[in-house]
C-alpha cells in the first residue's frame, strides 16, 4: 500500500487549507494556483503557497492526520508549519477549554 503526504496551503487571504496526496505536494499546490476546480475552497483564495508538508508511509495514517489537522486551531497549525512541535500539546483545544 502506497503512502501519502498531506500538505498545508496559505491562501492569499492568509488562511488555510489542507489536504492530502499520493503524488509531489508541490504538483499539488500548481494545481490549485492554476484553478483547475472552480468549485475548489482554494479558488477564490489564490495564489496559495504550499507551507507544511509529511509523507506518511501508510495511507490510513495520512487520511487520519489529515483529517485531525483540519479540526484544528489557526495558532496550532501555525506552531505546526513552524515545527514547533513542542507547542502542540498546550495549544490542544480540549486542555485550554480546561484551564480556570
């Protein structure tokens, strides 16, 4: 089974956008900027840039990361494209919806 990369775009309106592929993250991002799908959230958000991305081995493990990354907040994808992986865990919604 082939892996995976997933991937995070900035918008030219300074938003995100993530996704997942099985070919080059950046053949990806040329596809977006071209606007190949109207119908695409990017669409209206170009030019993006591509900021993140990690090839994953297995594709249930891409599919899953893909999806837990998009639930996300702005602040943690940010510490994310930054690899500041040692802010990820305080920035978890759960812990600050738990902090007085």
């Amino acid at each position: 089974m082939r892996g995976a990369h997933i991937y995070i775009l900035q918008c030219s309106d300074g938003s995100y956008y993530t996704g997942i592929t099985r070919r080059e993250p950046n053949e990806r991002e040329s596809e977006h900027n071209q606007g190949l799908d109207p119908t695409a959230w990017t669409f209206t958000r170009r030019p993006v840039r591509l900021v993140w991305s990690e090839y994953f081995e297995r594709i249930d493990e891409a599919i899953a990361t893909e999806q837990r990354i998009k639930g996300w907040s702005r602040a943690k994808k940010q510490a994310l494209i930054r690899r500041d992986y040692d802010a990820l865990p305080s920035l978890a919604s759960r812990r600050r919806k738990s902090q007085p």
